[in-house]
C-alpha cells in the first residue's frame, strides 16, 4: 500500500504583470521563513556543542529507486541522536540548481556542509539523507521529521531559501505523515500515478524481492 502524502509544490516564478504580486507575496514569505532560518541556525550551534549531531557512513553509497524510474546516491547522513520520530513524518525535497553542471556538482556537494545549519536546528529534525542529482539534475533530500505540521512548517521556509539558487518551477516537497523513513526506503510495489497521471517522484521503492 503506497503512502498517504501531504503534497506541496511551488510554481513557476510568474512574469509580466505578476512581478508586483509576486514581490509582496516573497516579501511575506521572507518574513515568515527568515527568523525560523535564524532560530535554526543558532539552534544548531547549541547541538554542535552538546554533540548531538552525527553523521553516519552506514547509508552513504547506497543508490535509491524512486517511483518515477529514477535514482540517486545517498553522499551523506546527517541525524540528531539516534534519528527516530516519536510522531513521524517523511519529508522528501527535490530541486535543480540553477547553472550547476559538471565539476559544480561536486563543488556543491563539498559546499552543502554549510547547509547543516539552515535545518537541522528547525523543530522536529531527526534525520536526513542527502542524495546526489538525478539524470535529470535533480537533487533531493529524504528526511525524518517528528511532527507532519512542523515538516510542513520546515518545507515552507526552505522554499524561500531555494527559490533564490533554483530553477525556477523545480522546488517540489512531499510530506508523508505518520511514517519513519526506513518504513518507506522498505516499501516495495509496482510504479504507480497521483492524482495528475504522473510518476511519484518523491516515492521510493525498494528493489524487488530475488524469490
């Protein structure tokens, strides 16, 4: 049985004579995700020096299959503690860079250890696996959170953070309530289509079992 998901997605950045309500609406979003940005920030350097952040080797290397045919490679862990939700929800982000290619790519991934504190501070944070591009050039990172409505929250202000390094149109996050991260990487199952005829993207599957 797939998962039940609350989906989120952001728009194409509109153009013409949207620019001036697109400004109001980014200046409102600015204002809500800038201090959850900050608090996370500062959050993190408490958890830096009570060493609660960990990054394990266990999954680094590991390629997963999504549901629309694609796959990644998991190239860091980064969790809190032991990474369990007492109220789980999976979160699963994808985004292209914008005029990120080749040698970028490695480049970015040397750079995204700046990133940590952008998140891991946000309430409800346990775990992440943060997998390389696609061959789409799209990046994704699949994450345990404790609470689906402070996921929610999370996904709502990284959204202003990528807007500004992304694609336009390519930010899309699915948020899976009531689930722990290794309940999906497990999942097993046929491709399947939402509601719009389209692959799941953010769904992965395991590979199928040798009989």
């Amino acid at each position: 049985m797939s998962p039940d998901p609350m989906g989120w997605s952001r728009d194409p950045s509109p153009s013409g004579t949207e620019h001036r309500r697109a400004g109001r609406v980014a200046a409102e979003r600015a204002r809500f995700a800038a201090p959850r940005v900050a608090g996370s920030v500062l959050t993190t350097v408490r958890m830096l020096l009570a060493r609660r952040l960990h990054h394990p080797r266990d999954n680094v290397g590991r390629v997963i299959r999504f549901d629309d045919g694609s796959s990644a490679r998991v190239y860091r862990e980064t969790r809190v503690e032991d990474g369990r939700a007492t109220d789980p929800a999976v979160v699963v982000v994808g985004f292209v860079l914008r005029g990120v290619r080749g040698r970028g790519h490695l480049l970015f991934r040397l750079e995204s250890w700046l990133n940590i504190p952008l998140f891991v501070g946000f309430p409800g944070f346990t775990s992440k696996l943060w997998l390389g591009h696609d061959g789409l050039g799209r990046y994704r990172g699949l994450y345990e959170w404790d609470g689906a409505e402070r996921a929610i929250t999370y996904v709502e202000s990284l959204a202003w953070l990528l807007d500004m390094v992304c694609v336009p149109g390519t930010v899309m996050a699915q948020v899976i309530p009531s689930t722990h991260r290794d309940d999906v990487l497990a999942r097993r199952g046929e491709p399947s289509v939402d509601m719009d005829g389209e692959r799941r993207w953010w769904l992965p599957v395991a590979p199928p079992e040798q009989g």
